[in-house]
C-alpha cells in the first residue's frame, strides 16, 4: 500500500506542475568550441533601453569568440533586420570578412527570414540560445554587464551623453586585460600590447624588429591563447557543475515546460503570479539537440521555438495522455501572451476629472471569472485590429 501511496502521490499532475522543483538545476555545463581563427566565430547581442543620445537608443555588441575583441555600435530604436545587417558590413565586415558562425539569442532580427537566408547564402552558421535560456550566449551577457557599467561611470551625470563617449568604452574594453584570456583582446587579435592614449616623451632606440620573428610570435601567441582559454572553460565548468545535477531525456518521455507566467502585452500583467502554476504539459521528446537541448512536440498554433534547455524542462511522471494545463494558444518567446475574446461589459470611470471608458475583456483560454477591467483606449493602443464591436457580449448591468 506504501508503494501505490507514493506513485499516486508522485504522478499528480497538479503537485507536478504547482511546485517549486527543490532539486539543483539540470543540465550539465557545456560550453562552446574554442574557435581557431581570429573573427570566425563571433557572438552578437543588444543593450536596449538606453536614454535617446544622438538619436540612438540601442547598442549592438559584436564580439570575436577568440580574441574576446569586441564592436559597440549605436543604433536607433526603429532598427530591424536590414538595418543591423548594412551596419553589421559597415563595421564588422570591412574590418574582418564574413564569420563561419554567429552566436545569439533568438531576438526577432536574428529569427528573421531576411536574417537567416542573408547569412544561409554566406555560408554562416547561425547559432542560436534555446527558448528561455539566455546564458546560451553568456559571453555577450557578461560584456554587455561591463559595458553598462562603464557607461555608467562616465554618463551618471549626463546619461544622455552615451553615445559620445561609446568610442571610449570600446577602447577600454579592448585593452582590459581577460583573466581567461590571460592577456587583453588587442595583444590577442594584434600580437602586441595596446598604445597608450598619452605617451611621455621617452627617446626610443631605433629598432626594426623582424616580420618573421612577429609573425611567429603572433602564432605563439593564439596558441597561448587557446590554452589559456581551455584551462579557464574547464575550471569554469568544473565550479559550474558542483550546483547542477545531470539530467537525460528519452525520446517519446513526457516532459513539463517551465514558462514565464502569463502576460498581457496591452496594459500589462493582471493574473497572480505566485498562484499561477509553474509548468505547462505534458508535451513529448521528440529529438535530443546537443547535450543539454530537447525538441518538445508542440501545439502547431504556439509561436514559440520548440527546443529547449534542460533547465526548462521537468519529466512529467506517470502515463497521462491529455495535458492538465495545455500550452496557451497564442505565445511567444517571452511567455503565453493572452489575447482578448470578447467584451462582457462596459462602464465608465472618473479618474481625476476625467471620464475614462472601460471594458471588461473576457482573455482567450481563460476562465470567464478571470475576466479584467481595462481602459478602452490602452485595449485599443495594443490591439488595433480589434473590432470592439464585434466582441461586445450585452449583459444586464452593462452601460
């Protein structure tokens, strides 16, 4: 009896989806191959949300995987595909040819269908992070935290001056010196330490090194360099695993999916976000991506990318065919995005001395009960195709 007490306990569907997992995180770190060739493999990331400087509100981050040598530059808010691909040849490309491989998150412009056939005819491998799992592409995220940072420094008085002194962050970054490069990303991509930006006037003796003996010292160098990193992968690694556990799928296991709680891209999030349950599911393995990835068998409707790092993923216990707590139809890859069905009411407010009219938006897939009060004119601002009049549902009570 003990035993069918325990797998009743252990394959409850909602005990599986409501709590919180207690084990460490799964997945074993597995980092990128170290490249072999200076700007073949880089990594590409933004920093958003950035004062209007300029007319620039946004900074693309280009970085060589290698050298860790790295491009800061600025962009306005209305960027897109094409635009990131002209300043991406402007100033990556003149400098140091196409790559083999860009790394990324999965931003709209690089998911794009301009992005990937521009590149698929290149020959560039486009490598993406797995749904909800930024740390895919960590070198860009721990760049992007010192460049915000030194930004910082400089800008606290003004942040409204970023975009003049980026030039200046760019060079700093540069000529750091890398603990896990041991040296800084100028001597690795140039073979040589940085110039000061102001020299004192120190006679210098005539000397006319040998352009062999530098181009075997540059060899030395990315050599050293490559150790260097390999060592600092496998210590990082090595400290990473101490806090994770290594969890493996099958093929055909069912498997929960840990997801942003709703969200509602008009006026913002309404639902209770510590009562909301913590999984959707059960969805099948279909294919195991890599070492820490798993394609899930998705509804056909979820715009969402179907792969995902194990530390997304929990295996579902037990044999229940039918999900308890389905994947929202409408979703993204910031999480279900709920979208309004129909309008049960209608009323209006007085905010301050104004008459605001307000509609009560029953949301696609949820309870009638869960139903909210919105603002006509924000409902309207984030669904422009809705037609309100098609969807109002006339109840006793409503104005």
């Amino acid at each position: 009896m003990k035993n069918d007490i325990t797998t009743f306990v252990k394959n409850c569907s909602i005990c599986q989806q409501a709590k919180h997992s207690t084990t460490l995180p799964a997945g074993l770190l597995s980092p990128l191959p170290i490249p072999s060739q200076v700007w073949e493999d880089i990594a590409m990331d933004f920093i958003t949300g950035l004062p209007m400087s300029c007319g620039y509100t946004v900074i693309l981050v280009v970085v060589d995987r290698l050298t860790k040598f790295g491009h800061f530059i600025p962009l306005k808010s209305d960027y897109d595909s094409r635009s990131v691909a002209e300043v991406f040849v402007q100033n990556i490309v003149k400098l140091h040819g196409i790559p083999k491989s860009i790394v990324s998150d999965r931003d709209k412009v690089f998911t794009s269908k301009f992005w990937q056939h521009l590149f698929k005819l290149q020959g560039t491998t486009l490598a993406m992070s797995s749904a909800y799992h930024p740390q895919s592409d960590g070198q860009t995220e721990a760049l992007n935290k010192c460049l915000e940072m030194y930004l910082r420094c400089l800008t606290f008085h003004n942040p409204k001056i970023w975009s003049k002194v980026l030039h200046l962050a760019e060079y700093w970054y540069n000529t750091a010196f890398q603990t896990s490069a041991s040296m800084t990303p100028f001597k690795a991509l140039y073979g040589r330490d940085p110039p000061t930006m102001v020299r004192a006037s120190v006679p210098i003796d005539d000397v006319d090194p040998s352009v062999h003996n530098q181009l075997l010292n540059r060899d030395s160098i990315l050599q050293q360099l490559q150790q260097n990193l390999h060592k600092a992968q496998q210590s990082m690694k090595f400290q990473a695993d101490k806090k994770r556990i290594d969890v493996v799928l099958e093929v055909g296991d069912l498997a929960l999916v840990k997801l942003q709680p709703y969200r509602q891209i008009s006026v913002g999030t309404r639902l209770n976000h510590k009562l909301s349950l913590k999984y959707f599911g059960p969805f099948v393995v279909l294919a195991k991506i890599g070492n820490v990835a798993y394609k899930l068998a998705l509804p056909s409707t979820a715009r969402i990318h179907p792969v995902f790092h194990i530390s997304q993923l929990k295996k579902f216990c037990g044999t229940e065919a039918t999900p308890y707590y389905p994947l929202p139809i409408h979703t993204d890859e910031f999480g279900p995005v709920l979208s309004p069905e129909k309008i049960l009411k209608t009323r209006i407010i007085l905010k301050g001395p104004l008459q605001v009219p307000q509609v009560l938006i029953k949301w696609q897939d949820l309870d009638a009960s869960l139903a909210t009060w919105e603002d006509k004119v924000e409902i309207l601002r984030a669904f422009p195709n809705l037609n309100l009049e098609d969807k109002i549902e006339v109840n006793e009570g409503s104005i």
